[in-house]
C-alpha cells in the first residue's frame, strides 16, 4: 500500500450512512482507502486478524449490534497494538453520557452525524486532515467534541 492513501475505517450498522460516507470519501481530493463494516464485530474480527492492514483512521458508530461502538472503543484501547489508532465516535448520538464514556475510554474525537450531504463532505474532510499525533497530544475535553 502507498503511503499516500490514508487507510480509513467506518463501522456503522445503518446502510444509508455507510453509502453517503463512502460516496463523501470518493468526492474528497484526499487520497483513501475505505473498509466498511457493517457492526462491531466484523470491525473487531478484521483489526485483530493477522491479515489486517491497521487503519490510519476508524469512524465508529456507537449503536451498532453484535458488538457495540463502546464495546469495540474499550477493546481496542485496551490492546497495546491500537494506543496510536486515531478512532472518530462518529454517532447520531449527543448526549452527555455517551460523549464522556467515549472520552473516558479513549476516543480521539466525537462527531454528531451531520444532517446534511454538504456538511458530511466538510466535517469527514476536515477529521482527515488533521494531524492525529499532535491533536491527541493535546487532547482535552473542548476539543473532543467535534462541532461544526
């Protein structure tokens, strides 16, 4: 794979989110690679398979089922291999509860699903643009949550 393709992932269980993020991706001059996945588990079967190729980037939806958002989100912090995975809550979801628990548990950065095909454009292109090493290091609560 070339370094110039960003490796993204979005687990979402919801067919028509996955269809507008994908067509978004493909609109974007951002050079990607997209893996959909259809609940957590299958997110969770692929990540901790040996033929996995680790993604830049992971948009998870916290209502999922099989295996939900904050389950995958827990699991995945917990394995030493995934600490630098940059993971986007990406949920229809804003309440209070769910955006401390995804704090709490190691998200990078929440993000409301946008209400509109435009808006989903700007936020998915501006989460992919930026610098994931220097935005976690400066993590804190008013930059997790993601508004636009």
């Amino acid at each position: 794979m070339s370094n110039n393709f960003l490796n993204v992932v979005l687990a979402d269980d919801d067919e028509d989110d996955r269809f507008l993020f994908k067509e978004a991706i493909k609109q974007l001059s951002i050079q990607t690679r997209l893996l959909l996945f259809n609940d957590g588990q299958e997110l969770m079967n692929y990540l901790f398979s040996d033929e996995s190729e680790r993604p830049n980037l992971l948009f998870l939806d916290l209502n999922m089922p099989v295996k939900d958002g904050m389950q995958c989100l827990r699991e995945i912090r917990q394995n030493e291999a995934f600490k630098d995975l940059a993971i986007a809550i990406y949920s229809t979801s804003s309440t209070e509860q769910d955006i401390e628990a995804t704090f709490i548990y190691g998200a990078n950065i929440y993000i409301n699903k946008p209400s509109s095909f435009a808006k989903l454009k700007e936020v998915i292109e501006k989460v992919l643009q930026v610098n994931w090493q220097y935005h976690t290091s400066n993590m804190n609560r008013n930059t997790f949550l993601f508004r636009f």
